[in-house]
C-alpha cells in the first residue's frame, strides 16, 4: 500500500519506527526461510531469539516488567508486517503476547506478574495458551478438566488440544474447572498458571495441520498434576472472565494478522498481474483481472480501519470493546482467505505452487477464521452486542 495510505492513520514516529523495524525483519529474515519452515514444520527457534534481541517479544508490556511499553497498536503494526511473509512466525508471536504473557500482566497478581512476565517480556522463555479442549472449542463453557483441591495444592486432570507453542513453551496459562467433574456453564472455571516441568504435565504430539505449519502446536495432558494453590490466578471461578477479557484484545491481534496475510497476497497478486504478459498486454490490463485487484484493495482497506481502530481502543483503555474486536477480526480474517483465493486465481497454475508463496498464504490464512473465536462466535459476540438494548 502506499505512504499515503499509512500518513491517513497518523503513526506516531515511535509506531512508524517499529513497523519499519518489523518491515525489514520480516524481508531480510522471515521471507527467505519460509517455504522451508512450512514445508518441514519447523519453529524457528532461532527467529525468535532474534525478535527478543528487537523486543518485540514484550512490545506492549510495561518497561516496570521488561517489556518496550509500546503499545497494542504498535504490537499490532509488527504483526502485520510479519505475517505479509510468514504467518507462521506471527502467529507464535501473538499466542506469545496476547494470551500468555498479556493475560498474566493485566490478570494476575503482583507476585505472580513479577515471577512470569519478565522473562517472557525479554523472551528468555515462551508462553502458551491452554483453554480448547477435543470437545470444548467454541462452547470453552464445556471445559472438562478438572482442578480439585487438596490442601495447598490443586490436582489437575484432563487435556487441551490444538495449543500453540506448546513444545516450545516454558509458561503456560490453563483453564480448569473447580466446580466438580459433573459441573458445566462457565461460573466454576478458573485459570492457573503452569510450568512446563512440572510432574503430572505431557505435552503430547499434534496432529498435522493444513496451515501455519511452521507455528509449534500440540495438545497437552495433565494426570493428577500438582501445583499449588498460588497459581491460581485471581479467585476460584474468574477464569472464564479472565480468558474472555483476554480474546478481545486477542481477536484484534489476529485480526492485524490477517491484514497482514491480506496484504501479502495482493502484493504478490498485483506485482505478478503487472509482469505478466497474456493476450498481448499485462495481466493488470484485463478488466477482469483488475477488478480481482480492485476488490482485493478495497476489502483490505477496510479491514485496516477496522482493525486500527480496535487497537486504538485498546491503547485508550476502553473496558469493553468485545464488538469491535469480532467486528475485526471476521472482516480482516475473510479478507485474507479472500485475497489469498483470488492471489492464486492471478497467478494461475503458478499460484498452486510453493514457489510464489500464494499457496502458502491461502493455507495459512484459513486459520484465521477458526482460532481466537470462529467467524460465527464472532458474528454471535456482535449481534449479542447491537441487540442487548
């Protein structure tokens, strides 16, 4: 997109900094190991290492607890930016940020923020998110995993699955119910906080995945796991609150992530379409090509307003923002599925390929759509929203 397209949205100096920061990363870094890290399914542990030298991996985290104190919105920019050549990368960032180590800092108690959030903020260590289970995904009100207490201790039982970063997290925030094995709804579920070695705790192996195939994930398995009761984030039964307040600022962040995924398509699109000779004249010259290209800017930009909007929301403190953020994330997320179709469309059997990177981006962009709340949650968390009054 152009320059003045961004100078529309006003980036402060600082925001304008990170982006061409996270700009130059992601073209130096992340496009020339990407077809390999989707092809082999590898974590780039080495990437991140580098992105905790940039700070990116504490970006909106206060500076008190290690982290740049930036800001969600500037978060955001370096998600996009990240995702328009690996979605993979970014989205092991977010499930880093937003729902492990933000959880924690705006959650949990003083004691426990200075004891986890640090390291993660400086990316000593990776955080996760442990709530879907194999029969509680949008419905999270059936968690089965049970946390029973026993003096001191809570021992934990039950599985999560589809977890992202779980292999190569050290921290991670689980859901457990504290309410009885027999109970359902969503009042006697509460989040703790959980270490990789603790006795009791399997990571077990995930099952393959069609897309972001180079961002960790497995299910985890918890058999009469023990940990104490200062753990426990807030008060028995506010987990689901926690998690919830969580996936707000969470869909935003996916959200930004799908622009980005947008963005690179319709870059990848428009520039094949230019170059591209057929029937005498460039691709970009055939109406019907152009219109594809036209569509394609036209939702993107739409899903920029949308999703700066609920980072400045955010930024601003705004205490409910649950509509705004699905409102987000369905229109960024469908536009990135959209424009990486219509991308492989342009680039016709060439776009079926690995070697343009379309095909890679249509994978991954399919994601978007179902974690942190599927477009239908969304649409349901929206229409609750306009119809309460």
């Amino acid at each position: 997109m152009s320059d003045a397209i961004w100078n529309n949205f006003q980036l402060t100096e600082e925001q304008e900094m990170i982006r061409s920061e996270a700009k130059r990363f992601a073209e130096e870094v992340l496009l020339p190991q990407a077809i390999e890290v989707d092809r082999d399914s590898r974590f780039p542990a080495e990437t991140f290492k580098q992105m905790a030298e940039l700070g990116f991996l504490g970006l909106p985290i206060s500076e008190e607890m290690d982290g740049a104190e930036l800001g969600y919105f500037a978060y955001c920019l370096v998600l996009e930016e990240l995702a328009k050549h690996c979605g993979s990368t970014a989205l092991s960032l977010e499930a880093h940020i937003s729902l492990c180590t933000y959880l924690i800092d705006q959650f949990a108690s003083e004691e426990q923020r200075k004891k986890y959030v640090p390291p993660l903020a400086r990316g000593e260590v990776l955080g996760s998110f442990g709530l879907t289970e194999p029969g509680a995904g949008s419905d999270a009100g059936g968690t089965r995993t049970t946390a029973k207490r026993d003096g001191d201790h809570y021992v934990i039982n039950g599985r999560k699955a589809f977890i992202t970063n779980a292999n190569v997290a050290e921290t991670f925030v689980i859901t457990a119910r504290t309410d009885g094995d027999e109970a359902v709804g969503t009042k006697g579920i509460s989040a703790f906080i959980v270490e990789k070695n603790t006795k009791g705790f399997v990571v077990e192996k995930g099952e393959e995945k069609l897309g972001m195939r180079g961002s960790d994930w497995a299910n985890l398995v918890f058999e009469d796991m023990r940990i104490p009761v200062e753990n426990r984030i807030g008060e028995e039964g506010e987990g689901f609150k926690f998690f919830m307040k969580t996936l707000d600022a969470g869909r935003v962040a996916i959200a930004a992530l799908s622009l980005g995924l947008a963005e690179g398509a319709y870059e990848r699109a428009r520039r094949y379409a230019q170059e591209r000779i057929a029937f005498g004249k460039p691709l970009a010259k055939q109406q019907a090509v152009a219109f594809k290209l036209a569509e394609m800017a036209t939702r993107i930009e739409a899903s920029r307003h949308l999703v700066y909007h609920g980072c400045r929301l955010k930024d601003a403190g705004t205490q409910d923002f649950a509509r705004e953020a699905a409102m987000a994330k369905v229109v960024a997320s469908e536009c990135a599925t959209f424009c990486a179709d219509e991308a492989i469309q342009i680039h016709g059997g060439y776009g079926y390929t690995r070697e343009y990177h379309v095909e890679r981006i249509y994978r991954d962009a399919k994601l978007c759509e179902i974690g942190e709340g599927t477009s239908e949650i969304c649409r349901l968390v929206i229409s609750r929203q306009i119809l309460k009054d």
